[in-house]
C-alpha cells in the first residue's frame, strides 16, 4: 500500500514510520565521510581518552623524576658537608696518634691520655668542686689531652688539643680554655691523691700548652691563637711542620 505524500510533514512522519526510508534517505543525501563521522567521532573519543591516560601517567612519571632529582640535589649539597666530616675524622684520628710529632718542639716525652685516665681527672676535679658540670663537659670534649715536660723548665705540663680540617677563631678559643680547664683539673687531682699520680706527675705542672691542628686556619684564628699563646701546627699527612706559636 502506497503512502500519500502531500507535505514535509508527511514525508517526515513516512521517514519515522519507516526506518529502511530513513536510511536510504541518508544514504542519498550524505556523502561516505559524514556518514562515517559518527564512528569516527567515537574513535576520537577513545583516543583522546587514551591520550588523557597517557598525559597522567607521563605527569605521575615526571613526578616521581622531579622528587628523584629533588634527593639528588640535597645529596649533592650535603656531599661537601659529608667530606669535610670524613676529613676531619681521619686528620683527628692520624694527629692523636702522632700528636707528639707536633709539639715536640715545646713539649718532650709526650703522652696522649686514654679516655680512662681523662675521666678519672675530671671526675676528680668536679668532686673536689674545682670543676662544675659544664666545665667538666667541656674539658672532656677535647680532641686529645695529654701530658709531658716542658723542654724549657723539665717540669710536667699539661697540653690540650683541637683538631679541625680547617681551624677558626672557635677552634682556637675551645683549645685555650680547655687546656686551662685541663690544668686546673689535673692540679686538683694532684692535690688530693698525689701518690695515686705521682707516676704520671711526680710533681704538680704548673703549665698549660694549648694546641691547634689543621690543614689550614683563618686569618682571623692566626691572630687570635698569636694573641692567647696557642700553638698551630699545620697537617700533612702526620708530619708536624710549619708550627706557629710563642
């Protein structure tokens, strides 16, 4: 049965009725690429959606770069910091071990104090309230202390030593007053034992050296050790050279 059509209005409601019309109809009047653009359209779709993945995960990746280069960074930055720790570790240990080739020149038959010895020291000298708590600390951070005879007088003296990569004004300051915080200590464990010490005192010293070691100083640090009597002595590689004092 043949369909009237006498309007656009019935064609359109024909084309409803009738989806093999509707089709055709398209088929005619639109070319092959516009009746492709709908799939074309959602293939689009997907590859953008793709793309977005890719975006992200390439942003998760420069992140996890950007915190990488971030660790790196400091790495790097603390790796000075790190070397001269390790520096100072390995001149500290090689000048206590051959501390003697220092300060030869002042003080003879030198005798680095192992830390039992130290302690026994302090801890005497701050029950005996000749030391407070700080002061007893502050003695006890010393690199080295040790104790000898004067090459002047032959009497025994006591030496305290600050050793540093490179040595500042603080440096030079920590080994004065330790050396006569370490004085004053061992003249007070003298005096209450004396036949416990007489050993390593035979009598009490009555002299102080202060000493520091490096591998450079500050100008700075050279005038005030100049100034306050301290002993510097330039590192190399255990041989005590270039000494500067009174």
């Amino acid at each position: 049965m043949g369909v009237l059509i006498r309007s656009t209005d019935d064609l359109l409601a024909a084309l409803r009725e009738q989806p093999e019309w509707r089709e055709a109809v398209r088929r005619e009047i639109l070319t092959e690429e516009l009746l492709g653009l709908p799939a074309l359209v959602r293939a689009m779709a997907a590859g953008l959606t793709e793309l977005v993945g890719r975006v992200d995960q390439l942003a998760a990746a420069q992140e996890r770069t950007n915190s990488q280069i971030a660790q790196l960074t400091g790495a790097v930055k603390e790796l000075p910091k790190k070397v001269a720790e390790h520096e100072g570790k390995i001149i500290e240990r090689d000048v206590k071990e051959k501390l003697d080739n220092y300060i030869y020149r002042s003080v003879g038959g030198l005798e680095v104090l192992e830390r039992r010895l130290v302690s026994k020291i302090l801890d005497s000298a701050r029950n005996a309230r000749q030391l407070s708590d700080e002061q007893r600390e502050d003695v006890g951070r010393a690199d080295a202390l040790a104790v000898g005879e004067d090459n002047q007088t032959g009497n025994p003296v006591c030496v305290a030593a600050k050793i540093s990569a490179k040595v500042d004004i603080d440096d030079v300051k920590r080994a004065r007053r330790r050396s006569d915080l370490f004085l004053k200590a061992v003249k007070a464990a003298v005096d209450k034992k004396p036949e416990q010490w007489r050993k390593l005192f035979p009598t009490a010293p009555l002299k102080a050296y202060a000493m520091v070691v490096g591998r450079d100083i500050t100008e700075q640090a050279k005038r005030e050790a100049q100034a306050n009597d301290v002993l510097f002595a330039r590192f190399h590689n255990g041989r005590g050279i270039d000494i500067d004092g009174p």
